[in-house]
C-alpha cells in the first residue's frame, strides 16, 4: 500500500511541476498561506466590488487604478498602485477568477498559476507604471 501511495505523491508532483514549472514548488505553498490569512483576516475583502462586476464580463485592473485616481485624488501614484494591487491580488485568490488578456477583443486566459501572475503584477509595477493605464493587461473574469 505505502509504495502506491509514494508512486501517487511522486506523480502528482511530476504533473505539478510539468504544468507549472520547477519554481512553483516553494512558491505555491506560499500562496496557498496567503489565501487562508485572507480567509481569516478579519479585514474586508479588497476585491469584493470587482469581483461582482466580473460576473457581467471581463474586468481590466487598469479600471480599478482610475478609480482610485478618481476616488483620492491627492493621493500618490504609488499608494493608487499599492491599493489597485492588492485588489488585484485578493482576485487572483479566487478559485473561479483567472487573469488574462485581451487581444483582438477576446480573452485570453495567462498559462501561468495565480502566484506567478501575481509576482510578475507586482514586479511590472516597478518597471513600467503606465502599463497599469492599459486596459487589455491584466483583465481578470470568472471562469
């Protein structure tokens, strides 16, 4: 029984790093520590509003950042950022929200697992402000 149980592990790992990549292995556990810190928080969830607008189509973050634009005015471009982000985030932790993009006006769901889409968010943030501007990047719908 103990060597079919191994074989069973060792498979399920087999498929988790073919499908996501060597590197997911330290990063989804993390990930998964995230999710339920947020299911325990006893703060409110940042993406309940735009998680209910995705049930009538695709929802570009880029919205999110001119509404807070809009919203704090004084506010800094980084702390719009900071905020439109962790809306971002709270999105990608749901199970029926994937990320993608659109091309030619259609969806086109990211390969990548939600931990890598976030990490890649938050590093492109420091690279290229303005890419948050565009609204066929980073378009999240329900599945």
């Amino acid at each position: 029984m103990l060597p079919v149980v191994a074989a069973v592990f060792l498979g399920s790992i087999v498929i988790f790093i073919w499908k996501n990549g060597v590197g997911s292995l330290h990063r989804s556990p993390a990930w998964a520590m995230a999710a339920i810190k947020l299911k325990l928080s006893l703060e409110p969830d940042a993406s309940v509003g735009a998680y209910e607008r995705t049930a009538t189509g695709p929802f570009a973050l880029a919205t999110v950042i001119r509404e807070f634009r809009e919203e704090w005015p004084k506010e800094s471009i980084a702390l719009i950022h900071w905020a439109a982000l962790e809306v971002g985030t709270a999105l990608l932790h749901r199970g029926d929200i994937e990320v993608g993009e659109l091309v030619g006006g259609k969806f086109v769901p990211s390969k990548f697992p939600p931990w890598h889409t976030n990490e890649k968010m938050l590093s492109e943030i420091q690279h290229s402000p303005d890419l948050f501007g565009n609204d066929r990047v980073y378009v999240f719908r329900r599945r």
